[in-house]
C-alpha cells in the first residue's frame, strides 16, 4: 500500500473515532454550577489566592504549582495546560525561568489534575471565566510586574477563545502548540460522522489505544506520564465534545484582532512534525491572522512535536520562550507572520 493511501486509511480511522469522541451533542452532562449570580448568589464567594490554590467565585479550587521567587518578580507567567494533562506540565519551563527571575503559576484547569469532579467537561465558557479570574487575582498581588500568559494545546485554546470575546487584561500572550481543529478544517467525512454520532454515549470512557499517533519523540517523558495518575488516561465523550467547541471559538481570534488598535505581544510556537494538531489545521488558523499585525509573531520547529517544552529539543523552545519573555524582539528563524516566511510557506504548502 502506498504512503498516500496509508495515510489516506489512517486519516479515516482516525475520523471515524474521533466522530464518536467529539459528538453527543444533545445528550451531553456538563459538570454542575456551583453557583449563579442569578439562580443562588448566595453561594458565591470572592475568588482569592491561597498558598496552594486559587479559589474561584463558586468555591471551586483550582491547585497549582509556582516556580520563582515571588517576592517583587518583574515577570510573571500564568500557565495553562493542555487536554487531559495538568498544572505539572510546565516544570520543564518553570523551572528555566525561575533561573531567570522570572515567576511561573501553572494551574490545573476545572476537570484536570487534582480538581474536583476530575474528568468531567466545566463548559468553554466555565473555563474562559476561571481564566479571567486568575488574570485578576495575579495582577491584585503583583501590580508592578509584567503579566504573561502562556498556553499550551487546550491551553491556548482557553486563552485565544477568552482573548476574541473581550481582549485579557495581560502583557504578552504565548500559544504553545493551539488546539485549533474546528470542525471548519476537519474533512467532509469526519465533519459526517461527527453529525452521524450526535447526541449519544456522552459518558463513555475512550482511550484512543490502537491509534498511531504520537504527541512527541521523548519517549521516557510519555512513559511517565503514562504512570502518571493524574494525568488521565480514558477520556469521557462530553469532554472530547467539549474541547472541540473550544478549538470552535479559539479559531475565532485572528478576526478579533482586525478590529482592535492594540494587541499585546504575542509568540505562536508550532512543530512541523505535530501530529495531534494536524498542519492543514494549524495553517487554516494561521492564514488568518492579519498580516499587518507586527505584535505577532511565529516560530516553527522542524523537528517538533506536539509538546513543544518536553520534546528532545525541547531545551531550544524553552531558551527561545525566556528570551521573548525579556523582551519580545524576532527570534533566530521566527519573525512576522508573511508570505515571505520560508518555513510557514512551505509547511502549508505541502498540506
């Protein structure tokens, strides 16, 4: 069988499954609402910072890790993981910058690592929310420094969904690897089979065993990750049906920034041999960002994979991240977001 055709079959398969992942459209159990504003005021509480954990309005806690000294930093990093993964992701890169000065609060978003009701899906709009909290609640304790947010896959996503709906109140914006596979860059037949699959088994648990992809080449990484028990390991479909209305809204961004006069530095981070994230949709979302926005800037990695910082050349993402931190100047081989950029050119070219 040729290549083409492999990948062809492969490509189906993954379709087929993937449908039944992301659909359960209609019949789909989000996680309760602690409180409302509307419906039980009475149980909100004022979202503060604790020692180990942020507490959000609805007293739900959000455990994270820090990495710094966190007396008077002048840069400070909110992290938000990707799918499934959790606060503990960003060692690799919190621990480079706290060699640097710099503050590092990686949170386990709703659904993730240690927070309550573990695996189940908290709605797009849930997360943005928490996300703009935690902006809020960093910036009361460190007024004077600068305020970066970096996002990696869902991450991102989280952070380009939250930024199109009213710009964050950040310094800079990171998107390492963005979960940006809307529905719009999926093929016909797994746009198909998703509406086939609709509205069933939304609490079925899938693993995706059997399916030949691969989110980075650092093998001893993964397999600790694989024993890692906070990392989860069996995906409920609401979830999968979640974070596909995410990466919906986050591909919504680039027209965002079109009519906005000021867009705070931003750094889009991607491996050209990212498999999770499939290049036809990565170069859809990229297309659209303006070309006239010269706060934006783009790195590629010829040799990278879907978890940029904890691949085997993760050490170069990570050096090339803190220098863009101390000041956002062009990168070696990155720059603007033009025809002229060789190696986007020919990446999207071939997919």
């Amino acid at each position: 069988m040729s290549a083409r055709r492999i990948r062809a079959s492969l490509g189906i398969q993954i379709a087929l499954l993937l449908s039944l992942m992301l659909s359960a459209c209609g019949t789909q159990t989000l996680a309760p609402v602690a409180c409302s504003s509307i419906t039980n005021p009475e149980r909100c509480i004022e979202p503060r910072l604790l020692p180990f954990e942020a507490r959000m309005r609805d007293g739900y806690a959000l455990p994270f890790r820090r990495w710094g000294n966190t007396e008077q930093p002048g840069i400070i990093v909110l992290g938000l993981h990707g799918f499934n993964d959790y606060s503990q992701s960003f060692q690799p890169l919190g621990a480079h910058l706290a060699e640097h000065g710099i503050t590092t609060y990686a949170f386990d978003q709703r659904g993730f690592g240690r927070t309550r009701a573990r695996g189940r899906w908290h709605s797009c709009e849930q997360l943005t929310a928490d996300l703009r909290t935690l902006i809020r609640l960093l910036r009361a304790r460190y007024p004077q420094a600068r305020l970066i947010l970096i996002g990696e896959s869902m991450g991102a996503a989280v952070a380009l969904s939250a930024d199109a709906e009213a710009p964050l109140d950040i310094d800079g914006l990171v998107l390492i690897a963005p979960a940006v596979w809307s529905r719009a860059s999926m093929p016909w037949y797994q746009r198909a089979a998703l509406a086939l699959a609709a509205n069933t088994v939304p609490g079925l648990r899938l693993t995706g065993e059997g399916i030949a992809i691969t989110p980075s080449d650092n093998l001893p990484m993964l397999r600790a990750k694989g024993k890692d028990p906070l990392v989860i390991k069996a995906t409920r479909v609401e979830a999968l049906w979640g974070i596909t209305n995410l990466m919906d809204q986050a591909v919504a961004w680039p027209d965002a920034q079109r009519h906005r006069d000021r867009q705070p530095p931003t750094l889009i981070l991607y491996g050209k041999r990212d498999s999770i994230i499939p290049p036809r949709a990565f170069c859809r979302f990229i297309d659209a960002v303006p070309r006239d926005a010269p706060a934006i800037q783009l790195q590629l990695y010829a040799d990278g994979w879907h978890m940029l910082t904890r691949d085997l050349q993760g050490a170069r993402v990570i050096t090339d991240i803190a220098t863009w931190l101390r000041g956002p100047t062009a990168l070696t081989g990155g720059g603007m977001i033009e025809s002229s950029h060789e190696p986007l050119r020919e990446l999207c070219e071939r997919h």
